[in-house]
C-alpha cells in the first residue's frame, strides 16, 4: 500500500450517522427559534464540530444558543443513534482488510470522543478502535475545516503528513485534509462529487476503497 496511515472521518464514512444527526439538528435549531431544514443542516454543518453551529447561529442572529444545547442535542443524538444507526455498508470490510493486512489506521472526528464511542459501539464497529485509534476535534483548537485535528492525528499515530490518506465525506473535512498536506479520497454517497473539489480521488462505494489504497497510481 502506498500509505503509511489512513485517517477515517467517522460520520458518514464509517457510521451512517449524517442523516440522523441533521435532521435532529434541523428541528432543534428550528425549534429554538433559527428556522433550519434538513438540506441546511447539511448544507452548513455536516463535518463541523459543534462550535461551528453556535458560531454561525450568533453570526446570523446576534443571538446565542442555550448554554445546555450541546448537552440536550447530544442525548437526542444518542438516544436516536441507539434505535437507528447502522455502519456504512462496506465500512467493516474494509476494516478487517486494514487490520489483517497491518496497515496503520485510526479516526480523525469533529465529534466528540463520546459519539464516536457510542457510535462505534452501537453499529459494531468498536473492535476495530481502541483509544489510541481515536481523535477528536475536542482534542485539538480548531476542528475542521482547519487542519490541527488531521496533523495531530498524523502526530500521534507517529506518521508524516505527506504519507496519510483521509477518507472524507464532508467539504470541510476535504479542505482541512488539503490543508493538512494529505490526499484525501471523497466518498460521494451522501455528497456531490462536486463539492468534494480538492480530493485526490472521489469514490461512491465503500467497497471500492480497499482497491483504491492498494491501486499502483499516486504514490510510490
């Protein structure tokens, strides 16, 4: 394989949680007073880290979220994580292919490090992260678009940034893994290739990605 690590984005990547957390996103922020559709949430928030979502709301209003709203937002998530969410299809495959073939390989989230647990642990995919497996934008200043978290994440797990992969499903994340100095691979199953400008592959399937990795173009 031509990299020395591959750095998964979490939601939407590897748990399909992108539906379920924009839509509750949508009808709190709505129910609060800051009409939002889902199409908006998407549009604004998918891959941001949760200060994105107080930044913008007080940049729009001039007013503030409640100082509860993380908390409130994130039990509704988890609850509705726990009777819904379901891995992205492929996503375990490619996994047990990474790890059977020792490829170094971890999770670089704008979520906290609680909905990464939950999540992985509710759609199975737990076995494959341990702690030193998993970051957070929590663990650094800025989450994405910036590039800290994907650095940090490239320091830790004792890689240089030029030798790292991102799977990304996020413009965002796409800008901070370019950023960062990293080729990143756009899944396109839940966003338009054309907003994943910048990746330096763009693929619809999860099962195509193992291919990918191991195809002879790119890096030597």
């Amino acid at each position: 394989m031509r990299y020395d690590l591959v750095i998964f984005d979490n939601d939407g990547v590897l748990v399909d949680s992108e539906p379920i957390s924009n839509r509750l996103l949508a009808a709190f922020l709505t129910e609060l007073g800051h009409p939002t559709s889902y199409e908006d949430s998407i549009r604004d928030y998918m891959g941001s880290a949760m200060h994105r979502v107080h930044d913008l709301v007080a940049e729009r209003t001039g007013r503030r979220l409640p100082a509860d709203f993380d908390d409130v937002f994130h039990a509704r998530v988890f609850a509705a994580f726990e009777r819904e969410l379901k891995p992205v299809v492929g996503a375990a495959d490619v996994l047990e292919k990474l790890a059977a073939d020792a490829v170094p390989y971890c999770v670089a989230s704008s979520g906290s490090h609680e909905r990464i647990r939950v999540g992985h642990r509710t759609a199975g995919l737990d076995r494959w992260f341990d702690d030193e497996r998993i970051f957070s934008s929590q663990d650094v200043g800025r989450g994405k678009p910036a590039p800290d978290l994907f650095l940090y994440a490239a320091e830790r797990m004792g890689v240089a940034p030029d030798r790292c992969v991102v799977v990304e499903d996020s413009p965002l994340g796409v800008e901070a893994a370019v950023a960062a100095g990293m080729d990143v691979y756009g899944f396109t199953a839940m966003t338009p290739a054309e907003k994943l400008t910048g990746a330096t592959r763009l693929f619809g399937e999860m099962r195509e990605l193992a291919a990918l990795l191991d195809g002879d173009a790119g890096r030597s």
